[in-house]
C-alpha cells in the first residue's frame, strides 16, 4: 500500500472518529483538514516523504476556493428555495390540502396514507426543507391516522418517508448543492432538477401504489372510516381549489425553469416571492411570522455554508495528499465491469449514510467519484440522480436518519421507535426498488433533460 493511499486511510479515520465526540461537522472537517495539513507538511520536509503536498498548494488554497463559494451565483438559489419552504409551511396551505383531500381518498382503504403522500408530493415540488415537510406532515396526518385505527407502523412510516420526497423531486436543495460541487455545464441545476422529475414522481406513484395494494392484503392496518362524506362535485371542486395555489407556484418555479424562461437562481427568487404571498393571501403574514422564517432560514443556511467551509478545506487537503488519485485507481482497479464499480460506488454511499449526513457525502465524496464516473463513459445527470436516490435512504435509516428523529419529536406519546423504525423498513425497500429501475431505465433520469435542449 503506498505512502499516499495510507495518508487518505488516515485522514477518514480521523473525520470517522472525530465524528463521534459530538463537535459540529463543520469544525471537524476543518479540524481534520488542519491535523492532515501539518502531518503532509512534516512528512515531506522532516521525513522528506515523496508526496506533492505543501501548504501553499492545500491550505494556502482554501481562502480562494471559499471565495469561489461566496460568489457563486448558483448557491443565491440555495436560501431562496429554503426561505421559500419556510414561508409556505407558515401559509396554512398544506392544512387545507388535507382536510379537503382527505374527503376525497379517504373513503378508500388505505385512504389517508394516500392523502398523506399526495400532499407530501405536492409539498415536495414546493420546498426541499425535510425537516419542514416531515414535522409537518406528522403533526397533520398522524393524530387523524391513529383516531381511525390506523396501524401505528404503518401510519408513522408513511409521514415519515413521505416528507423526504423534497430532498429529490426539484427544487431541491440537494441538487442545487450537487450542481455546484459538480460545477460542469452537462450536470447544472436545471439539467438535475429535470433529470430528478420522472424519478421523483416515480418514487410517489411507488409509494401510492404500497398505501393502496398493502392495505388490500391485511385490511386491519388501515380500516375504512365510517363518518366521511361521499364524494360530490363540491368535494371534487374544493380539493381542485386546495391545490391551486401550490400548483401555481410550482409552475412558476419548475415551469420557469424547463421553459427556459428563468435560470433556477432566478426562479428561486419567484418562489420565494410566491410563497410569500400565498402566506399573505392566507391571512398568515404576520411580523413574527416573516421575523421567524427569515431567522430559520439563515441558520439553515448558515448551517449549509459552514460545513461548505468545513468540506472545502478538507477536499483539498485531501487531493494535496493524493487523495483522488488513490480513490480513482481503487476504484478502477476493481476486477468488475463499469457498471459494477457504478453499483459499488451507490452500495458505499448507502452504507455512508447511516452514518452521515448527506450534506457531507456530497461535499466530500460526490466530487470525488464525478470524475471517475466521467471516464467511464457514463451520463453524469444519470449517476447523480442515482447519488442523489441513494442519498434519499439516509433519512430514514438509523443511527443518523435525521426523519427518524424529526417524526419521533411529534409523534404522539404512542408511537415508540420500534414503530418508526419497522414503519420506514417498507419505504426504504420501495426507495431501493426506485433506485434499480432508474439504474436499469436510464431514460427515466435522461429522457427530459435530453428532450428540453433539442
């Protein structure tokens, strides 16, 4: 093993157990990037160990490639989107939505998982803030699920995986986030958010397709309501009068974006904007309102660019140590076919994410498998949406599966978490059979983006 392949060992090592003391992350990439910095600088002058590593080429970088953050126009999108979310949350619109949706599905077994899923597509399109739509969708749904004999797995499980929808279907801030780590014109924002449609929509018809077909088979997990309304013309219009506004602003969003009318920076802007209104047509805006939605948005934001920072620094010190080249001959020295090292990659990732957060994974190692992905000859909106699906199941899967913990805050005392925990099991498996067809289906992921610049 070389000189170089042990230093990268070291370096995760170090991040892994660092990790583990509960430091924030941001301070622990930096942290590992300064320890690995005075390590390579030691190695080379004291032991005059043969790497092409000195500060001036690692450290000394991290001031310019920080700017390059700061003045990136693509990351503006970035709190747009998030304070976009926020305020929507604030508008009462998604509370509407399930009253009135629930008369419309709910007669059907399985109906208000159904409902719940529809909103959190809908949402989804709207907002990329998991945190936001699972928080939101639980407190909705799982009161009304429990109040009709809802199984409490099933019940919990659906909340739960229904509100990580955001991080995939577009706008998602994920994939703002990838688009600029990628930073290559055949992977930017819009062509991600029109490579992630299809397989976003794909995953909730997935999900639909469990709340109706699971239901069928044990009947007792979801039993049919006997107070609800029968379906009527009113019914149907006051749903159709729900949605509206949401529909709207994900036209003016997405719909901006595919046209070629708006850049997505540009279109963030319109759905903040829009967003902001609806509150105010809702009768929502108020003072503290719009004081504490500006207020989570800049911690998330702040959040989001700090562990950049973190990320940044310990990105190039790791490739001043050899880093990418030591990953690049790994992998490619494999004894499998390119689409083996493709699945190994997505298998790493996924084992990755019970135990990180996917802001870290895609910092760190999203740019540093691109390139190999590239001289394989793949599509690169392809494998990233594939990243991006992986990364979906980090949300869910314990120790670190952050919707886990965001459900658990408001679900009602009844629901433990070996219920949460057996509720998302179904959804992680329907997230994976999503991730095989879009990986055996290319077109599903590069059908849109392929037709929208012909």
């Amino acid at each position: 093993m070389s000189l170089e392949a042990l230093f990268v060992i070291g370096m995760f090592a170090t991040f892994g157990v660092l990790l583990m003391t509960g430091f924030p992350v941001a301070w622990v990439l930096g942290g590992t990037a300064v320890i690995w910095t005075v390590v390579g600088v030691v190695a080379v002058e004291q032991f005059g160990a043969n790497l092409w590593f000195d500060y001036s080429s690692s450290m000394g970088l991290i001031p310019e490639r920080v700017w390059g953050l700061v003045e990136s126009e693509t990351l503006v999108a970035l709190p747009m989107f998030i304070f976009m979310g926020i305020m929507l949350d604030q508008s009462g619109i998604a509370e509407k939505l399930m009253n009135n949706m629930v008369k419309l599905f709910g007669a059907i077994r399985g109906g208000y998982a159904v409902t719940v899923i529809a909103i959190g597509v809908l949402l989804a399109a709207t907002t990329g803030i998991i945190g936001a739509s699972v928080v939101l969708l639980g407190m909705l749904s799982l009161p009304v699920m429990l109040e009709n004999k809802y199984d409490k797995g099933f019940a919990v499980g659906t909340a739960c995986a229904t509100g990580t929808l955001g991080i995939l279907i577009p706008p998602s801030i994920m994939l703002v986030l990838m688009a600029d780590r990628l930073a290559v014109p055949e992977a930017s924002v819009g062509d991600l958010f029109m490579g992630a449609f299809f397989p976003g929509l794909l995953l909730g018809a997935m999900y639909v397709a469990y709340a109706i077909l699971r239901p069928l088979l044990q009947p007792r997990i979801a039993p049919i309501p006997d107070d609800l309304p029968k379906i009527s013309p009113r019914v149907i219009w006051d749903v159709i009068v729900a949605v509206i506004p949401t529909a709207a602003l994900i036209l003016g969003v997405l719909g901006s974006i595919f046209a070629g009318i708006a850049t997505p920076t540009e279109a963030s802007g319109v759905g903040a904007l829009g967003a902001l209104l609806l509150a105010l047509v809702s009768r929502r805006l108020t003072l503290p309102v719009m004081r504490d939605s500006l207020h989570q948005t800049t911690r998330t934001a702040a959040f989001i660019f700090a562990i950049f920072v973190g990320a940044t620094a310990f990105s190039v010190v790791l490739r001043g140590l050899g880093g990418d080249r030591v990953i690049e001959e790994a992998l490619l020295g494999l004894p499998l076919d390119p689409n083996g090292i493709i699945i190994v990659i997505l298998f790493a990732v996924f084992l990755l994410g019970f135990f990180l957060d996917w802001v870290e994974i895609t910092l760190i190692i999203l740019p540093l498998v691109a390139p190999v992905v590239q001289s394989l000859g793949f599509d690169l909106v392809w494998f990233t949406i594939l990243f991006a699906m992986c990364l979906q199941t980090s949300f869910l899967t314990p120790p670190v599966g952050f919707a886990l913990f965001y459900i658990k805050g408001v679900a009602p005392p009844e629901i433990k978490v070996t219920d949460i925990y057996r509720g998302v099991v179904p959804f992680i498996l329907i997230q994976l059979a999503a991730l095989i067809l879009v990986f055996v289906l290319p077109a599903i992921a590069t059908w849109l983006p392929s037709v929208a610049y012909q």
